[in-house]
C-alpha cells in the first residue's frame, strides 16, 4: 500500500495539518511519498521522497497547474491512494484529480473502519462507511481526526516543473477582519447559534456571558445574518479558543464550529435536539429550549 | 447569455435520521424537505446576476430526485429563475458524487451554458464533489467556496474562503463553474407575488435513464449513528430543576463561581 500526500504551504509557511497526513497514512501502515507545491525553505521534517514544485512559479493557489504536478507524482509514484487534508485547498484540488483519473474520491475520511472510510454525514449527525471501487482512490481527511505523525529526517528531494499556465488567475491574499474582542484569552465564552431564532434573541445569551463574567461568542450563521459581529466567530473561518468554560446555545455542533472550540475545559450545550452532535463533545448537554432556559440560568445566577 | 444553477433537495437537518431498509443512507419516512442551504446561495447569486444582466440571459435551475425535489425547484422559480429541469430520479440518494456530476454534465454540454453555479456540498451528504466534478467534466474553469463574486462582460472575480476568516482573490473567463459558500449573499424569500409567476414557469422533466452513463466509483457500506464517546451528562425535565442541576454540576467541576 503506498499513499501519495499532498502538503500545504500557506503564504510560504508550511501548515501544521500536513503532519496529520502521515499520521493517517501510518494507520493506514502505508509506504509515503509527498507533493508539496511551495518554498523550499519551509519543508517538513521527513525522509521519503519529497516531490516539490516552486510556488513562486507555481502559485500557491494554481488548481489547473497544481493538477498537473499531481498527475504528474502519481504517474511516478503509482500510488493506491492520493491523500488531502480536507481545507479550502484540499477539498478544491481533490476531485479534479479524482475527475482527470476517474477513480473514487471520500472526502473528510474521520476513520479507517475494517476495510472502509468512515465518513460523517447529516452536519455531522451520522456516519458513512464508504468503500471505493476503483483501484486507486482520493482522500480527503479532516482535520483533527489522526494525531499528526512525526516522521523526522530531510526529504529526498525531486523537483517538478508545470508546462502550462492555469485558466485561474490569483490575485492576492485578503487578510482576516480585524479582531475587535479577543476571545483567546476569555476565561468564559457563551455563544449563540441559529437556535437563538433572531437577531432580537442576542441579548438573552449575551446577559448570561455578562453573568458569567465572560464573552459572547457565536457561530457562523449569527455572524453571517447580522446579528454579531465577525469577530465574536468561533471556528474554523472564525477563532480557535480555549476558554475554562464554553456554554454553546442552539448550536448544532458542525466540525466546522467544534474545530473551534473543543479545547474548551468544560462544555455546556444547550440544544432542544437531544440527537445534536454537539452531544458528542459537551460534558453537558441540556435539552431545553434557549429561550426558555437560558434567561431562567441567568436569573438564578444573578440572585 | 446561459446560466445553470444546480439545487439538492435535503432533509431538515434537525430531524432525528434512521437507517433505510438497506442501511446505507437515511429512511426519508418522517422527513421534512428544504433546499441546500449552500445551493440558496447559489440561486440568490445567480438570480442578481440575472437581474443585472436583463432579458437576454436565461437562467435555468436544475435539480436531480425523485417527485418530492419539485418544491426545491419551484422555490428556486419563485426566487428568480426563468426555467427548471427537474432529472427524475428516484434512486438519487444511492448515487456517487461522480454519478450525479456525470449526470448534470451531459445535460449541460447538451445546453452549452457560459456559467454554471452550484453550493459548495449538500448538508447530508457532504462530499464537496459535485460542483467541481462537473467542471472537469465539462473543462471548464472552476474555484470553489467563494463568499464574494463579480462579473463583467466574460470576466469573474471571485473571492475564496479560506481557513482564520482569509480569503483568497481570483480571476478567471467564462465558460466557468464556481461553488457557493455561507455568507456569500442573504437568499430573498421568495414573494407571493413571485410564487405565484413561478408557477407559469416551465419545468421540463428529464428521465435520468436518458443522461446516466456511467457507474459509482464508490459505494456506501454502511450509514450509522457514530459511536457514543461517553462522559457527557444529559439533562432533560423541567426549566427550574435544568438550571439548578447545572448550577450544581458548574459549581462542582469547574471553577468560574469561585
Ligand atoms: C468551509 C466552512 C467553514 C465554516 N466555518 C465555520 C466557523 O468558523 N464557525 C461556525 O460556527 N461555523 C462554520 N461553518 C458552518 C458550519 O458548517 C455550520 O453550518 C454552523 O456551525 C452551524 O451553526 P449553528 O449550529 O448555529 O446552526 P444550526 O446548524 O442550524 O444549528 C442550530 C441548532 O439549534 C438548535 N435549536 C433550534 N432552536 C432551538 C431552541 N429554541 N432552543 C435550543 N436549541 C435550538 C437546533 O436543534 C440545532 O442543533 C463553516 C462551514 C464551512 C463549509
């Protein structure tokens, strides 16, 4: 069994993900080669074989060029599977290579399950178990899900070069919005979901983090409804934080908000869905209504 | 001017789900249905560019499952589309990514469309596949999870999400197919004056016998509740006795009272 990753530079940093990319592939007791299209002065620490194009040639975010190079590695390599870590460049990559080689693609594998590739599925609710019926396969991983490997050594490097250019043209980087709150260093984070129902809810979750002596956090939807700012995100495309407490309030408990929070000490859900997969992860899960309990805690902790 | 705009039709995600008869994917008994949310994004972009563009562009929105999705479609009518396909399948659900692209691409390069819009994944299955599956099937230029878009005359600017809340500016020429994510616009309600226009609206029905040529690449073994990790405590009962049994556990294992 031979796995081919492919590693992940960002604005010529190496990603700290790429290192979960062995440790999938050592659960998979896979041989490893790596493709990394990046800078040289940033390659991770293992002694396979290291297939390395220029980002300054070929862009960071080049997908038509990027293909290339990959079938380029597999064409070398032969690979039985082909693995991403499931990001933004992961999941855009992925099934055009999948597509170019017609062979299976499981995307954001969360295990390996006696011959097959559990997947989630339903926001997370439930699980796949996916099998491929090609010989070679395409995966994506989600980050988090395999403790990184640390394989040590220096990479026996092999140069590639792309002939074409891409039909893509990268324009630039837009920073992150600024962060006017800080939630990183918040001791106690209550958030609001969906689940809060509107906009003129916010007040009842924002009175018990002011009870608690803590800060609003909130999921995507709030903040993408207008109903908080961007800077109280919690989550992948918001802020990783690590409170003593998170409260999460009618927040469904996506891997996207979780990779946020689940460092918390001690999590408190509050969800009418007892099945929510926040369940998953809080040590506990109320099953009531926000609006009902929510200002009943706040009441009985201000008395 | 042509544009396609594809739509799933997915379960509430707050149901509770249970296996089917073969227990590969969701019994649809007791289910409610909406569209992808993603593919709201899709359709509310694709309908401002309608609106922006005027009468000689057309846009048509297509949606593959069984009777059921037609509402998915006619909301998608009723929030601005001109026209729907609606590829009658009723085993949909046990289809792969690779089969469902296959299936919009044929239809596709039978129409020729400049630009194709589609949600970034479904919210039950997930695979983020689809949308860019069809691109390559059809070679067309593709980027994926975009929370900003701009046209002008052939030429996309498009804005992608990427991961701490950065994004990523990109350009590229029509033909070309871009993946819809959160954020990037606020889907209209569709008005009733609206729904009731959309019903004019023609929908086209297309047996998928007739655009299916290929098979899975990969199948479903098994769909499950995932196990259980144990150490969270359930509440459940009354309002009054919730509150003072969570003031007692807050008070016993951790320190924010103190
Ligand atoms: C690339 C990408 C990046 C993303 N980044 C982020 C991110 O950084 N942060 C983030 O949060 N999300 C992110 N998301 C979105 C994520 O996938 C989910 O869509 C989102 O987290 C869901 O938010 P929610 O839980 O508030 O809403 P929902 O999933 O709609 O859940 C609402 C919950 O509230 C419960 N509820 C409803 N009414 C009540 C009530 N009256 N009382 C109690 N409970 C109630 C429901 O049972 C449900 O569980 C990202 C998605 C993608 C694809």
């Amino acid at each position: 069994m031979k796995a081919l990753l492919i590693g992940e530079q960002r604005e010529g940093k190496l990603l700290d993900s790429t290192y979960e990319l062995f440790g999938f592939a050592a659960q998979l007791g896979a041989e490893t080669a790596m493709l990394l299209v990046g800078s040289e002065s940033q390659l991770p620490a293992y002694s396979g074989t290291l297939y390395l194009a220029d980002a300054a040639s070929c862009g960071e975010y080049n997908p038509d060029l990027h293909k290339q190079l990959l079938l380029e590695a597999v064409q070398r390599e032969n690979p039985d599977c082909i693995v991403f870590m499931h990001t933004s460049y992961g999941w855009d990559l992925a099934p055009r290579v999948a597509a170019s080689l017609k062979i299976a693609q499981v995307s954001e594998v969360t295990g390996i399950v006696g011959g097959g590739l559990e997947v989630g599925c339903c926001n997370a609710k439930m699980r796949r178990t996916v099998k491929p019926a090609t010989p070679k396969t395409v995966i994506t991983i989600q980050a988090g899900a395999f403790p990184a490997g640390q394989p040590g050594g220096a990479p026996q490097v092999q140069r590639l070069a792309a002939a074409a250019n891409g039909r893509l043209e990268f324009v630039g980087y837009e920073p992150a919005e600024k962060k006017e709150v800080d939630l990183t260093k918040a001791e106690v984070i209550v958030s609001a979901g969906r689940g809060v129902g509107k906009k003129e809810n916010i007040p009842v979750v924002r009175a018990l983090a002011t009870a608690l002596g803590g800060e609003l956090g909130a999921s995507r939807p709030v903040v993408d409804s207008g109903w908080v700012e961007h800077s109280h995100q919690v989550g992948t495309t918001g802020q990783t934080v690590s409170p003593r407490l998170y409260v999460a309030c009618g927040i469904s408990g996506a891997i996207q908000h979780l990779a946020g929070m689940k460092k918390a000490d001690f999590i408190v859900a509050i969800n009418k869905d007892k099945d929510a997969p926040i369940g998953e992860i809080a040590d506990v899960l109320v099953v009531a209504d926000v609006l009902q309990f929510v200002p009943a805690l706040t009441a009985k902790i201000q008395r | 001017m042509k544009i396609l705009v594809c739509i799933k039709q997915v379960p509430d995600l707050e149901s509770r789900f249970k296996p089917n008869a073969e227990g590969v994917w969701y019994s649809e008994t007791d289910l409610a249905w909406r569209m992808n949310e993603y593919d709201e994004y899709a359709v509310e972009q694709a309908v401002q560019l309608r609106e922006k563009l005027g009468e000689t562009t057309e846009l048509t929105v297509l949606s593959i499952g069984p009777e059921r999705v037609v509402e998915a479609i006619k909301k998608a009518l009723a929030m601005g589309c001109d026209r729907a396909v609606h590829v009658r399948d009723s085993a949909a659900a046990a289809k792969d990514p690779w089969q469902i692209a296959s299936i919009i691409a044929a239809y596709a390069k039978r129409e020729g469309f400049d630009l194709i819009f589609a949600g970034m994944q479904s919210q039950d299955r997930g695979s983020a596949q689809v949308g860019v599956a069809v691109a390559e099937q059809l070679g067309y230029a593709c980027t994926t999870t975009i929370v900003g878009f701009e046209y002008d005359n052939g030429a996309i600017t498009a804005k992608r999400e990427l991961e701490g809340g950065m994004k990523g500016v990109v350009r590229m020429k029509a033909p070309a197919l871009i993946t819809c994510q959160l954020g990037l616009n606020v889907p209209r309600y569709p008005t009733l004056p609206n729904i009731m226009k959309a019903k004019k609206k023609e929908i086209s029905v297309i047996p998928v016998a007739e655009l299916l040529t290929e098979g899975a690449l990969a199948n479903t073994t098994s769909f499950h509740s995932p196990a259980k990790k144990g150490g969270g405590v359930v509440l459940e009962g009354e309002v009054d006795l919730l509150v003072s049994q969570l003031l007692g556990i807050l008070h016993e294992k951790t320190a924010v009272f103190r």
